[in-house]
C-alpha cells in the first residue's frame, strides 16, 4: 500500500510539473492561458520590480536548496528516499505556478518584430522547448522526474546505478536542457520589460545552478567529467562542435544524468 501511495505521489509530481511547464509556455506569450505575462494591473515600477524579483529568488532558492546532496541526505532521514526526487519535482511546479499567478506586468516594450521575424521568433520558441524535451529523453526523462524511483519501488527493486553518457545533444554543450530553457525564455516577437525581467532572472537561476551542479557532477564523476568539461562547453555550442552530433557506440563515455 505504502508504494501504490509513492507511485501515486510521483505521478501527480510528474503531471503537475508538466502543467506548469505547458502553462509558462503560454504565460510567456501572452496566450491561450488565464494570466499572461503581460497581464493584470500595473503597479508602481519599483514595487513591481521587487515582487517579481522575490517571486523568482523564492523559485530559485527552494529548488536550488533541495538538489543539494547535504539537503538530499537530511531530507531522506524524514521522508522515504524514493519520494526526493517526486518531491523536489512537486516544489518546482508549486514554486514556478505562483512565480506566473503573482507576477507583477511590467508592459512596455523593449522591442516588438514584424513580418517574417515574428516567424522567426517563434521558430526559436519552438527550437527552445523540443530541445528542453529531447534532452530530457535522451538522459532518463522517467528518473530526471522522479517516476522511475517510485516505481522500482514499488516493485521492490532497487535503482540502477547512474551511468555517465553523453547523447546526441549532450556532445554538443554539456547541459542542452538549459540551453533550451535559455532560448525559449528570450524568443518572442514582442519583448516586454517584465518578460525581459522573468528571461534575466531565470537565466542568472540556471547559471547558479549550473555552477552547483557541476560541482555535483565533478564529485560524483570524477576525472570522466572533467575531460568532459574541456572537451564540451557549457551551454554555448561551438561550431566544430556540430559535426559530432550523431549516434555512438559507446554510451557509457560521457554526458551527464
């Protein structure tokens, strides 16, 4: 019973994050959602300023303080370790969905496309979220959100050891999903000094969490990684770089999980 409830709790984890990602896609450009970006009444710009500020520093924060390994190990003393990961997924979405619903519209423009450049901005939006997707598949979308966990436990088995590869995308820049994340934050036809603010607040995130994380990386890889490090950039492809993008044998000789 005990691991049907921890399968459930994953699951309704697993969804909800996924809502809150389709919801900011939507926040982002003004559409097919209750609250955009843009939406709501205005206050001063100050206070404007430091509402959304804090509504960012609070998602940053909590998300930041829960995928370090001390916290893991103090958290997994109070609550079953396959629910970390489920729960670490739950405090995003929570986080990311009141950053949305209490962000202060700041509507000016800072710049605004016509013609075949709207085209383009949404081609990049696009290029954005199926690179945040097809990175999450080509590492272990299920365990990267927690499902797999409560579902070995569930089954009473224990989880695989985590393996270093290095797909696809994962040879062109060491973190794609953020990459992702990065251009899909700035790709839209009409920039607003209030989406200008969530694209910078929550890139200055994945940056700190970035440098976190590979540490992390580093402590748990080793040498493996810090080849990798030279040999892959961080975020930023470097042309001589797309050429290797294609299938390998050999899965187990870099990349990240």
């Amino acid at each position: 019973m005990k691991h049907s409830i921890l399968v459930l709790y994953g699951l309704f984890a697993y969804l909800l994050f996924n809502a809150s990602f389709i919801y900011m896609l939507g926040f982002l450009q003004n559409v097919g959602v209750p609250k955009g970006i843009n939406d709501g009444t205005e206050v001063s710009v100050p206070l404007a300023l430091a509402i959304n500020s804090l509504l960012i520093f609070l998602f940053g924060f909590f998300h930041s303080v829960m995928a370090r390994d001390g916290f893991k190990r103090w958290w997994t003393r109070i609550v079953p370790k396959e629910s970390e990961r489920p729960t670490f997924v739950l405090q995003s979405a929570v986080f990311l969905f009141l950053a949305m619903i209490y962000w202060q519209p700041m509507p000016n423009i800072v710049w605004q496309f016509d013609g075949y450049w709207v085209l383009v901005a949404y081609v990049f939006f696009l290029l954005g979220i199926a690179t945040v997707l097809v990175s999450t598949f080509l590492i272990d979308h299920f365990e990267l959100f927690g499902l797999k966990q409560v579902w070995f436990a569930n089954k009473q088995r224990d989880m695989p050891e985590s393996e270093f590869v290095q797909p696809l995308l994962y040879r062109l820049v060491r973190h794609p999903m953020q990459l992702g994340m990065v251009i899909l934050l700035f790709s839209t036809p009409k920039m607003t000094v209030g989406h200008l603010l969530f694209a910078a607040l929550m890139t200055a995130y994945v940056l700190v969490g970035l440098y976190f994380e590979e540490r992390a990386l580093l402590r748990e890889f080793g040498d493996k990684y810090r080849e990798y490090q030279q040999r892959v950039p961080m975020l930023i492809p470097r042309p001589s770089r797309l050429r290797v993008i294609k299938p390998s044998i050999d899965t187990k000789s870099g990349g990240v999980q």
